[in-house]
C-alpha cells in the first residue's frame, strides 16, 4: 500500500484531532503575519515621523508657530508631536493662570505629557503579546498533536504481528507536521516580537529624552516670565 507523502497527503491522512490542530496552527501563522505585518508599518511611521519632527524642532522654530501650525491641522498629532502640542497647551493654560507658580506649572505640563506619552508607548505595543504569544505556545501545540499522532500510530501496530518501516513512516510523517507547522507559525512570531519590542524600546527612550528637554525649555520659559514680572 503506497501513502502519499505530500502535505497535502500528510494531513488528509492524519487523524481528525492533529487536523484540528493543523488548521489551528496554521490560522495562528497567519494572525502572527497579519500582524508583523501591520506593526511593521505602524512602527516605521512612528519612527519617519519623530525624526522628521526632531529636525522641525531643533532647527530654531519658533514655537508658538509651530504650535499653532500642528493645532491647526486635520491629521491627529502623533509620538513627538503630540506630546509637543499636549504639554504646550497645558502649559499656555496653566501659565496664564496668575495665581499658579512656575513649579505647579511645570509639574502640570509634565503630568500632562506622561499621561500622554503612556497612551502612545500602548498604542506601540499594540498586539505585541499576541506574538509573544503565539511564538511561545505554538510549538506545544505542535507537540501536543505530534505526541497524539504517534501514539495512535503505536496503538495501530499492535494489532500487527508484523510491523515493518513502511507502516510505521506514514504514521510518524504525519504526526511529525504537527511540529512543523507549530514551529512554521513560532519562529516568525519570536523574531519579529523581539525585533518590534526593541524598536519600542528605543522610540521609548527618544520620547522620554524629549519630554525632559521640552520640559526643560519650558521651566526656563516659565522663570524667565516670572522674573520679568
């Protein structure tokens, strides 16, 4: 009796139980790209677009302008420009009350821009656990349906005086891509979660460098107009 040996054949032939996990396995293959995929471009954007507003800032605009200029627009503010336009709105309010000192100011303006810089630091991490996820939990999975696979291979020869190789291997074939799939969906899934997971730590540490230099240049803002008063 010939087996086809194909994937295709491999998975017909398994039983119902490792087909189940198969098909499970391989929608986690996809979940795990369709979501590569869409952080690869949502990270990219972040990091085109703190650097583009790097280069804005520090080239000696003036900030009320450049204030004035993100406000205005129709596309939500975003990473840098949003805890730009987030901390020098606080601050505008917070100053033109007479009765606040400097020292309340500031600390109004940087709560306001933490508050902010966490739900941007979420919005980064969006889906990353599901990869961690799937990359540590897919090649059990794999397992569990290439351990069920073998053992029903096993409780079949015993009913056999005689085994020989070519009755085992089928058996075996199909238990073993099982782990072959779980390990297919895994791999990606591990690589590009410690990829992506260092990419947001390190736009983390850039907004947080920014939010205690803008707050600096603020506090100096403050105290200067206080001690003009």
């Amino acid at each position: 009796m010939t087996h086809d040996m194909s994937f295709i054949g491999l998975f017909l032939n398994a039983s119902l139980f490792v087909q189940l996990i198969m098909v499970f396995l391989l929608f986690l293959s996809v979940a795990s790209w369709t979501i590569i995929i869409q952080r690869q471009r949502v990270l990219g954007k972040a990091r085109q677009e703190m650097e583009q507003f790097e280069e804005k800032f520090w080239s000696g605009v003036d900030l009320n302008k450049l204030y004035t200029d993100l406000s205005s627009r129709n596309k939500e503010n975003a990473g840098l420009e949003l805890f730009f336009t987030t901390g020098f709105r606080e601050f505008a309010r917070l100053r033109a009350q007479t009765s606040t000192s400097p020292q309340a100011v500031m600390d109004g303006t940087h709560r306001a821009m933490k508050v902010a810089h966490s739900r941007e630091v979420d919005k980064l991490e969006h889906h990353l656990s599901w990869l961690a996820t799937i990359g540590s939990t897919s090649p059990y999975i794999g397992l569990l349906g290439t351990v069920w696979g073998i053992m029903n291979s096993f409780i079949a020869l015993g009913s056999v005086k005689q085994a020989t190789l070519s009755m085992v291997a089928p058996g075996i074939a199909e238990a073993l891509i099982a782990t072959a799939i779980g390990l297919f969906a895994a791999i990606p899934a591990v690589i590009f979660y410690n990829r992506f997971n260092h990419i947001v730590q390190k736009l983390e540490t850039h907004y947080e460098n920014f939010i205690d230099e803008f707050s600096g240049i603020l506090h100096r803002k403050a105290h200067s107009a206080q001690t003009r008063e």
